[in-house]
C-alpha cells in the first residue's frame, strides 16, 4: 500500500473493507473481469486496485500522440509556476464544477487543480469537462505521482475508439447525454419521473444534473466502485447508475414533503448521504437489474439527440449575466404563448415530460382545431401534413380529454395508395388526461426474432392481425427494443414494426393490436375506442364517444429565436 498512497489522508478512508490477502489479478478476459469488477473485487486492496486501473487504462486504444508522464514534468512548472496549489483558476471547460476532496490529502487536493490546468493545455479542443475534477480526483487515490495521474486521465480523454464513449468533452455531448438520460428516466423509471414532473416545472433540467450525481455529490468509497466497472464496460454503467440513484431517491422521498426549494438540491442531498439509505453492493445490484437495451441503440439515441441540438444551434455553452441557468437548452411549455381549448399549461407540459428530450426543446404550434377549421378530415390531413411529430388531442362531450403522440408525418398514408396502411414509429404513445392520467406505452414486439427476418407478414391490413400490443406495465422489457428510435435503425420489416397510425378518407386508426386504440370517422365528430381488459387497462375513454373539440400539434423550433 506504501506505494500509492502519497496523495491518500488515510484517517478518511474506510479500511475495513480492505484486504491484505488479495495480491493480484491475472485474468484477462471480458466476461471475467466483468463480473470481478461488478462484485468489487479489487475494491478490497488499495494498491490491487491501483494496478487494475493502470492495466485497464493503459489497454484503452489513444490518439498516436497522447501526453504522457514525461510531458507532465516538462510543462507543470511552467504552467503553475511558484502560486499557490489552492489559488490556481480552473479552466472554464470544467463549468464551475464541484472539486471533490474525497478522501485526498491537502497535497492531492493541490494536485488536482495542477493536473487540470495541464490538461487544459494539451488538449485545446476540450470545451466542456464537468467530470475531469472528479475523475483526476479519484485517480489520484490510485497514482505513484501527479505526472503518473495526468498520463492516466490524458488515455481516458484520447480514447479513439468510436464504440468506446468514455469522458463528455463538449458541450454539445454533455447536452446529449442529459437529454438521453431523460429518454431513459422516461421509459425505465416511471414513477420516478412522475414525481420529478409533479414538483419541477423543467423536468429537463433536473436530469441535466445527472453527471453530477456520479462525479461531484457521490462519496469516494460509491464512485471508486462505479468507476472500477465503468473502466471495464463504458459510458453505459453511468447511466444504469444515474436511473438506480433515481430510482432509490423516489423510494425513499416519495410521500414526503421536499426538504428545500429544489429538487435539484434534494437529488444531490440524497446522493451525498446515499450511505444512510444504499450500500454500494446494493446501488450497483440495482443498476444492473435495470434491462436496459444495447450499447449500440444507447449510441443512435445520443446521435438523435446530438443531431437534434446541432440544427438548433446549440453546440456550445451560452453565457448569461442574468441567470446561472443554462440558456436556450432546457425549455419548459411558455404559458404566455399558449392557448388551448382542451388542455391547461400544466397538462401540455406533463405532456411535454413524455416525448423524446430531443422535440422537448421545441415549443407546441397549433396546427389544426375542429372549432376553427371544422370537422373535415382532408382539411385534419392537409393542415397537419408537413409536421412531424404531431400531437392528437380529443375532449369528448363528456369531458373526457386523451390524445396521441405521433412520430411520422400524416403524408405517408399515401404509400399503401388506396389501401389503409399503417405506419409509424416505437416512439408513438396513446394516453388519458381526464378522468385520470395514463399513459399508455408503445409496442411491444412479441417475436424477436422478426428483426432478422428479411420477410414481410402477408396481412398489413388489420391491426389486430399484426405483432405489436400496447400493454401499460410491459411483463417482460427484455423482449423491446428501443422505444425511442424509427425502425429504419434496426433490421426490421417497416410495415411490421411501424403498425401503428393508419388514415384514409373513411377514417384514422390509432394505435391498435391487442391494447388500447383509437378510431376516428371521417367527420370527425364520432370516435371509439378498444382497449385489452387483459392488463387491466382503463379505457382511453368510453368506448363510442362524441367529439367536442380536436386538436393537433406540431413542435415549433423558438431556440435560435
């Protein structure tokens, strides 16, 4: 232990975990050092550890040109200079961000901001960081010198290994992330996201905290095992982590007031004493029984996202005087520009919380009302069409209000020509806002194994007929594939995983299968619903209902002004 423990304060350490008898590691395969790292077991030897991290990091595939050690030693004087440790600027890439001290002493928490300022100089093209003070930090703990810590953090920002996502640089990939990790609350921790929808009016930009969660508000002895599996598996652990501190902070809080007047700073209340309600064992149990989908659909969700904020403009951090908020990223309905007849403000942005982070940073633009441009159907097509995605929204006569979420433009009802044809995408949802909130989620693909099937069903025509259900509360989540995603990202038939929306000039069809489904007449006065007594699901509303007012919404891009 003698050897990496220059920079450690010992009496802030806890060594009862710790193990003498554990000397080495010689396993080299994947799956081995998976599951050794999943159960922590270098965790139990300080300087076992400190070899692991050196092994692993040195294994991680780097630019030709990395700086290394020796390049430490020939800039920190120069760089640094005679000033105080202490007093040393951090670079404006790491955002203001949280120092952690760990279980450093005050020479190690010097040599963190050294550290930084070096990296800052080797590597220009770092614009956004947050993360770096905490993961210099941590490996610090685990270094023979300062120069030995650089040349560690320098391979994990030079990894060029594209299926290989370590550290967020920019802050067009840091904004991705977030919007991710909200995809995923969204689909993977329900009613933690109901909760942050009933107590926050921006829900996006409580999940744009989730990095600091992991590298600024967890303790050392949580995240030195979140890293040691995040050094063998990638980027992925962090966001199984991220939705397990969520998951738990719902368990515990809700039914209980807010202890302040952010949830935000509950969050990271929560996290920084995660040891009072979560053992380590325990958060990382609970973050791999999460089914999430693969590394590969996480990466197109975060290309979605990042291609989204690139033709917003939105690619660097914009500075405000005014307001520490992040601007022009995390948008919430505005009140004073909207105006429906069928739902309130709060219900367009509990609305709002459902779809893709990507079309959350638009704003809604009424495209289509039965109160001003009347109740025919090819006026419903030729006022919706061009907009993609859409939202339906139907107040029945007895006051019943449900509606849709559709992810394809209504023109591509022409591909089946004369014929009722269905398409869309996994993304698309049915829900219920009176008499009660529901959402209902999308597909479930029922047979696996179509996705490698280069066949086409034979029937198209009936909804009832093809592979797809909507089910409320999904009985096995292994079957589905990204629910955030266009088929035309997987080997799929189009015309069987995009059963979904269907028009002609008789009719509209929402929805379908054995769950819950909208029918619409061509008047648009007179609608019925299907819905599968089999899960339990309540009606979207009654079963034949008369229509009071329709509406449909398209998403208006208002962040570039």
């Amino acid at each position: 232990m003698d050897e990496y423990n220059r920079f450690v304060d010992w009496d802030k350490m806890d060594v009862t975990v710790q193990s003498q008898d554990i000397k080495e590691l010689t396993c080299t395969e994947f799956q081995e050092l998976k599951q050794l790292a999943r159960q922590g077991y270098w965790a139990k030897n300080h300087s076992l550890r400190a070899k692991v991290y050196h092994k692993l990091i040195s294994n991680i595939p780097c630019r030709t040109v990395t700086p290394d050690a020796n390049v430490y030693r020939d800039i920190v004087v120069k760089i640094v200079g005679k000033r105080s440790s202490s007093s040393l600027p951090l670079p404006e890439f790491v955002d203001d961000s949280l120092v952690p001290t760990y279980c450093l002493n005050a020479e190690g928490i010097g040599a963190v901001r050294k550290i930084i300022l070096c990296i800052a100089n080797q590597f220009p093209d770092i614009s956004f960081c947050p993360a770096l003070p905490s993961v210099i930090a941590l490996l610090l703990h685990y270094s023979k010198d300062e120069a030995e810590c650089f040349e560690q953090v320098c391979r994990i920002l030079a990894c060029n290994d594209p299926s290989k996502r370590l550290i967020d640089q920019t802050f067009l990939a840091f904004e991705s992330s977030c919007m991710t990790f909200g995809d995923l609350v969204n689909k993977y921790c329900q009613a933690a996201h109901k909760l942050m929808v009933a107590v926050s009016e921006d829900v996006l930009e409580v999940y744009s905290d989730w990095q600091r969660w992991l590298f600024g508000e967890l303790p050392m002895l949580y995240i030195a095992r979140v890293f040691d599996v995040f050094l063998v598996e990638g980027y992925k652990v962090l966001y199984r982590v991220a939705l397990a501190i969520l998951k738990f902070f719902h368990k515990v809080r809700a039914g209980q007031p807010m202890e302040s007047d952010s949830v935000q700073q509950d969050i990271r209340a929560f996290v920084r004493d995660i040891a009072k309600s979560v053992s380590p064992e325990r958060l990382l149990e609970k973050a791999f029984a999460i089914r999430l989908f693969s590394r590969k659909e996480i990466q197109l969700l975060q290309m979605a996202n990042e291609k989204a904020l690139q033709q917003k403009g939105i690619t660097v951090k914009q500075k405000s005087v005014t307001s520490p908020k992040r601007q022009n990223v995390h948008l919430a309905v505005h009140a004073e520009n909207f105006k429906s007849e069928i739902v309130s403000v709060k219900e367009m942005r509990d609305i709002w919380s459902w779809i893709p982070e990507r079309f959350a940073l638009c704003q809604p633009l009424l495209l289509f009302t039965t109160l001003e441009h009347g109740c025919s159907l090819s006026r419903f097509y030729s006022h919706s069409e061009g907009h993609e995605p859409t939202l339906l929204l139907i107040k029945t006569t007895a006051k019943e209000v449900c509606g849709a979420y559709l992810s394809t433009d209504w023109s591509e009802r022409r591909r089946g020509g004369n014929k009722l044809s269905f398409f869309g995408t996994g993304e698309c949802f049915v829900f219920r806002l009176q008499p009660e909130v529901e959402r209902y989620e999308w597909v479930i693909i029922k047979h696996p194994e179509l996705a490698a099937s280069g066949s086409e069903p034979e029937n198209h025509a009936s909804p009832a007929s093809n592979a797809l259900s909507f089910r409320s509360t999904p009985s096995d989540p292994s079957d589905r594939l990204s629910p955030f995603l266009s088929a035309r990202h997987f080997n799929l038939p189009s015309k069987t995983a995009s059963m979904f929306m269907a028009g002609s000039s008789e009719c509209i069809i929402i929805g379908g299968g054995d769950g819950q489904a909208l029918y619409l007449d061509a008047d648009l006065n007179h609608g019925r619903t299907s819905h599968c007594d089999t899960f339990n699901n309540q009606p979207l509303c009654s079963e034949s209902f008369q229509i009071s007012v329709l509406e449909v919404w398209g998403f208006r891009d208002t962040v570039n002004g």
